[in-house]
C-alpha cells in the first residue's frame, strides 16, 4: 500500500517515488500526488519553524517557490512539482533564448528577495526551477513557469547585517567570501548568480574539481579558491574582498598565499579574456559576468542593477503569467 500523509489543509499526499534520500540529518524528498495533480513533498529534518516562517515572508514574492502545504506531524513540507531544473536544461543545449528567458526570470525572483532584505545562500542551476513543456521541435519548447526554490538556507539580514562563521551554500557555486566563512550579505548571492550564468551559456564548470585526481595533501575548497582568483580577481578587487573580510579572518592570509603562485610559469586566466564563449551577444555577456563575479563583493551588481543590463534587454522573461 502506497504511503500517504494528511496536510493541514485536509489533503491527501499519496507518495509514488523518492526523489532523494541522502541520508541523516538530510530529509527525503518524495514525489507525491494529491489527487489532481503531482506535487513534492520535503522532509524537512531540523529548524522547521524557522524554515516555515521564511516560505511565510515570500509567499507574495514573484518566481520564489511557494509553500502549498505543511504536514507538521511529519516536519513535511509540500510545493509544486516543476518538471525540470535548469541544471538538467543546460545539458539539454536548449536554444539560447529559452536560457536567457530561465536566468532572467529567475533572477526577478532573486531580486523580490533581496528587496526583503532576504539572502538566499544556496544559489545554483538546480534551484531555478522550471516547468517546461519539451517538444522535439525546437520551436515548439514552451516554457510555463520558473521559481527560485530551495529557501530553507535563506536568511533575513536587516540594517545591513551579515551571515558569519559557515560556509554557506555548494561550493561549485560559492562566492570568494563565502569559502571565507562571511560576511555574506546579498552580493554572495549575486557572484553565485554570474557562475549561474556562465555554466548555463557554455556548460562550463569553473569550479567543478575531481577529487579523485587531486595530489595528496591538496584540498577541494583551496583548488577553488585559486581558480576564482585566476579567473575573476586582480589586485584591486582582491585587496578589496581582503579588506572586506578584514584582517582577523582566518582567510585573508590564505587568499594572498595562493595569490603569490601566480606567475609566468602560472599565469592567471581572467574570464575577461576568455574567447570563443559561443554566446548571443558576447560582449555584453562577459561584461555582465564580470560584474556579477568582482571579487570585490561591494563592488558586484545588485540584482536589481543586473535586471537592467543590456545583455538581458528585450529578453523575454515570464513574469506577467
């Protein structure tokens, strides 16, 4: 007999498959049904409170994930099912008018967070959530709806306040300060959206590293760390994260370190530079990467700054439907 739960509401979740099951302390993640129509029901292992009352501050968010359903009995929440995620599309080699359309809509709803003074702390390609109807037509893809989702990391930080003391978020997609350990404020979440962008457009993962192949001794967070100092720091916008972060983080000293292995047996490779990207209007593409990436976190574009940018000008976004 398929296993169900009852939600506040009075609905009945009939569960038909795990999506995902990592283990303690991570919940699960189900896909359910509620009679009608498919839904996701997310086991939600520790702070549900705290994490039900922040789907409660958005609910009037545009493109942010909307909390249909609570079963408290069970720490389950219930949202609707989105067919796809822009992490599987970009493999998918959509046309580049769909992607465009992805990253623009979903960062309106980056953009109605930050307006509440809201950070979301995990930004990445498979949390821009998308129902999509796939046709083997190009022309024929339709794209219905795109939301930011997993909030469950998300933080309010009012009158300029920081997040501190963790490395927040997944750190193929973390921002320098992050790997730092803070603060972390809405820029963190902004250098997370450019790294966004450049793996949607090229299906290039700056950051993605082979454990497997790594020389003992040699840690994962350091081989980042020194990429996106070659591909998106230079002196200035380096000593300005370093003055960000201030002296006593333990971090500052490694950056320099790592800084100082740079060289012409070395060189640095800045995205600035890069050729070859293949993508609609690549001059205003790497112009707005590289401002969503300043190592400088005082110095990236605010969401609302990146909305305005040319290479997003006359594309097409979903937020009238």
């Amino acid at each position: 007999m398929a296993e169900s739960y009852t939600g506040s509401t009075g609905t009945v979740y009939t569960v038909e498959t795990v999506l995902q099951d990592k283990g303690p302390p991570h919940g699960r993640v189900f896909l359910a049904r509620d009679g009608r129509r498919p839904v996701v029901l997310k086991e939600i292992a520790q702070v549900w409170d705290l994490r039900r009352d922040m789907y409660a501050r958005t609910i009037d968010s545009p493109h942010v994930r909307k909390l249909l359903d609570t079963v408290p009995a069970h720490k389950i929440f219930v949202f609707e099912y989105l067919n796809e995620d822009l992490l599987k599309l970009t493999w998918k080699k959509l046309p580049s008018p769909i992607l465009r359309s992805i990253l623009k809509t979903g960062l309106r709803g980056l953009a109605s967070l930050h307006e509440k003074d809201i950070v979301h702390t995990d930004v990445k390609a498979d949390n821009f959530l998308v129902q999509i109807a796939l046709d083997d037509d190009p022309s024929k893809i339709r794209l219905e709806k795109v939301e930011l989702g997993d909030l469950e990391d998300s933080a309010p930080i009012p009158n300029g306040q920081s997040l501190v003391g963790a490395q927040l978020g997944n750190d193929m997609w973390r921002s320098p300060e992050a790997h730092a350990m803070g603060p972390i404020k809405t820029p963190s979440d902004m250098f997370s959206f450019g790294i966004v962008c450049l793996f949607a457009m090229t299906q290039v993962l700056p950051f993605e590293v082979d454990v497997d192949k790594l020389e003992p001794g040699i840690e994962k967070p350091v081989v980042i760390m020194e990429r996106q100092l070659s591909y998106f720091a230079d002196e200035d916008t380096l000593e300005g994260l370093l003055e960000y972060l201030g002296e006593s983080n333990q971090f500052v000293q490694l950056f320099r370190v790592l800084k100082s292995g740079f060289g012409d047996h070395q060189p640095r490779r800045p995205f600035a530079l890069w050729q070859g990207l293949d993508v609609e209007n690549e001059d205003a593409f790497r112009d707005l990467v590289v401002k969503l990436t300043n190592f400088d976190p005082t110095k990236r574009l605010t969401a609302s700054q990146a909305l305005q940018h040319e290479w997003f000008r006359d594309v097409r976004d979903i937020s009238s439907t």
